[in-house]
C-alpha cells in the first residue's frame, strides 16, 4: 500500500568493504523518509528479501517514524541515518530514544559540533571522504564511537583503510577494477562465445569453443545441473546444456562471467554487481516503458556491456566491434543514443544522491517515482542474488 502523500524520489547505491564485497545498501530519498514509505519499499517492493546479508543505511525524519509500528520491519538490518544536528538537538533525543528501544541502529550524517551533545544510542557516521587520509575531525570521534563508519562520495583516490572506514558509498569499486585482474585469455574467448550466440551459430560452433575452457566447461555443467534448473536426468555433455540453458539465457549467463572474479582470488568482483544492477534496472525500464520483448534484452545487454570499458580498460566501441551488435545497443552504449541510450543516462544518472536532473529524466519517460522504485528495488534484489552466487 502506498503512502498518502506523494511518493519521493528515491536511489539506492552499495556501499562496499574494501575487498570490494557489498556489505550494505545506502538509501537516499529527495527528503527524508517517513516510516510509511520505508516501510512500502521493505515489505510491498521487497526490499527486505535482499537484507539477509546487508544493511540497510536509510536517511529518515526519525519524527515521522513510529517506533509502535515498527514491529514488522527488519531493525536488526535496517541503520537509520539523521542529519548530525538532529541527533546533537536535545528536543530529539526522546524519539530517538524510542527507536533505539525499537531495535534500530542509529547513524549520524555529518559531523557534530565539537561540544554537541550528540545522541548517546548513535554508534555510527557517515561523513564525505577527502580522497586521501582521514577527514578533518574523524579521529575525535573514532575514539568516542565503534561504527560502522561510511564514507560518501569515496573515488579512485580513496585511501586502502588507512581512514578508519567500515564502508565506502560511491563510485570507488567501479574505479577499483583495474587492479581487479582477471585472465584476459578467459575473457577473450567470452566474447568469442557471445559473437557466436549473437549470431544464432550453429550449437556445435558453440559447443567447440566451450570445451576450450576446462573452467567454462565446469561452470556450464555445474549450471545446468544446479537445483534451479533441476533436470529430469543429470546433463552429461555440452550439446544438452546448451539446449537446456536457451540461447537467451545462455547470452546472460555469459555476460555475467565476463565480471566475475579471478580464480584463486579473495576479492569481490568490483563490477558485476554493479553491472547486474545496470542490466536489472534497464530491462525493468524498457518494459515499464512499453518495450517489445526483444528491445528488452537489449536494454538488459546495454546495462550490463555498460561498464566493459571499465572492465577492460579500452573503448567500448572496439570492445563491442567483434560482437556485431544491433544498431540500438551499439549506438546506446558508444554515443547515448536512441531509447536505450536515453535509459542508459538515467539509469547512470541514479548512482548517487536523488537530483532534480534525474526527477526531469523520469518524468520525461512517464515514470511515476513509485513505480521507479519498484523497478529499482527489484534490479537491487537481481543484483544482490549475482552478488552471492559469484
């Protein structure tokens, strides 16, 4: 059931470990949220199937949440964050008191002033990260409070740990990959296998560059064999898993091991959750929009091609040249073009805070900000899936 007012603007951006794991989600509305739409986006939009393994870090109006009501929602996973002022403003200590008896994690957004009396349940801060050490003032309050601590807005140049953060939001996974290296020979012949599904070639082409890779072979196998697809009899040869799996979802299947990690190591994949949510949230658009089924797969391979250049290192045009891709995907992913490319934009437009810019591109493509944040909860929830099974 929706809220009785308008329903805000929301995005929802990961925030990562320095392993480059998600360890929590980071919910931002054009205003703060009240208890009634937090709870509509857990409980209607399913939110809350995707926190088994996160948290939820939520910016909200803690005087509009009603910790009676609060029963049903996931405390032990949500993190409400305040403005820093509030949580130092001794008029809202008691509902702030109320929903830390309520089961809730308290966050404090910013910094307090020095001699603030700052909320005695809030653990935690989320503060912009400088790019480099620590920020001015943070060591003060490490000592004074246990995290986890976020850091926003964290780039490229993010310090390794050094700043004391738990948990970084903003584009620093995606600006990690490069020292994210995987076999470039396993990729290669990736996309050799995506040219020809592309080209509907023959399954016995296909099934011939498969077993070229004793890893691929293992991985295809161990798919079509898995409790998802649960077989009739157990497939023995590649012939029967390609028949099996469809071309269709064979096509995904192979997009998504282009991001996954090296064997042999620790680290998360920077990029294919990223990508997965990309891929999700496009494919959710374009039929939200009214898209034929097949602009729809190729809205879901516009987001999840979207970050290859990151992956490799190169243009996506010469990346995407061998696979001879349609006109609409090619154009939307070198140049912003078309449809899909208008959708790329967005989509892109939604890794951050909610802007006035974003709210323009929605409304243009005539989608309402509730129906947005289906779409996006449930690409989160795809997301969070490819996340764990990597």
């Amino acid at each position: 059931m929706l809220p009785a007012e308008p329903f805000p603007l929301i995005t929802i951006q990961p925030a990562v470990d320095f392993n480059n794991a998600w360890v929590a989600l980071l919910l931002e509305g054009e205003r703060p949220l009240d208890g009634a739409t937090l709870a509509h986006l857990l409980h209607d939009c399913r939110l809350a199937e995707a926190l088994d393994a996160f948290a939820c870090v939520v910016t909200v109006d803690p005087a509009r949440i009603d910790p009676a009501r609060a029963a049903g929602l996931p405390r032990d996973r949500v993190v409400l964050a305040i403005p820093a002022a509030t949580g130092s403003d001794p008029a809202c200590h008691p509902a702030l008191a109320a929903l830390q008896a309520a089961g809730f994690a308290l966050m404090a957004v910013g910094f307090p002033a020095a001699d603030a009396p700052l909320f005695p349940g809030i653990a935690s801060l989320a503060v912009a990260c400088p790019g480099f050490g620590m920020p001015a003032g943070f060591a003060e309050w490490l000592r004074r409070l246990s995290g986890p601590h976020l850091a926003l807005g964290t780039t490229e140049h993010v310090c390794p740990g050094f700043c004391k953060f738990h948990w970084l939001a903003g584009h620093y996974a995606g600006h990690a990959s490069p020292a994210f290296k995987g076999d470039p020979t396993a990729r290669s012949l990736l996309l050799k296998l995506l040219a020809l599904v592309a080209r509907d070639a023959d399954t016995a082409e296909i099934e011939a560059l498969i077993k070229r890779d004793p890893n691929l072979s293992y991985q295809l196998l161990k798919l079509v064999n898995s409790v998802a697809f649960s077989p009739a009899r157990q497939i023995g040869n590649f012939g029967q898993a390609i028949a099996m799996l469809g071309r269709r979802q064979l096509q995904r299947w192979l997009q998504l091991l282009l991001y996954t990690r090296a064997q042999g190591s620790d680290a998360a994949s920077p990029l294919l959750p990223r990508a997965a949510l990309r891929a999700g949230l496009m494919e959710a658009l374009a039929r939200r929009t009214g898209m034929a089924h097949e602009a729809c797969d190729q809205a879901y391979m516009v987001g999840m091609f979207s970050l290859l250049d990151a992956l490799f290192g190169e243009p996506l045009a010469k990346i995407i040249a061998p696979l001879h891709l349609p006109d609409e995907v090619a154009g939307a992913l070198t140049a912003g073009a078309g449809t899909l490319g208008r959708l790329l934009t967005l989509v892109v437009a939604s890794e951050g805070q909610p802007t006035p810019a974003l709210a323009g591109a929605l409304a243009a493509a005539g989608i309402a900000p509730a129906a947005w944040a289906a779409d996006l909860v449930g690409a989160v929830r795809w997301a969070v899936l490819v996340s764990k099974e990597a």
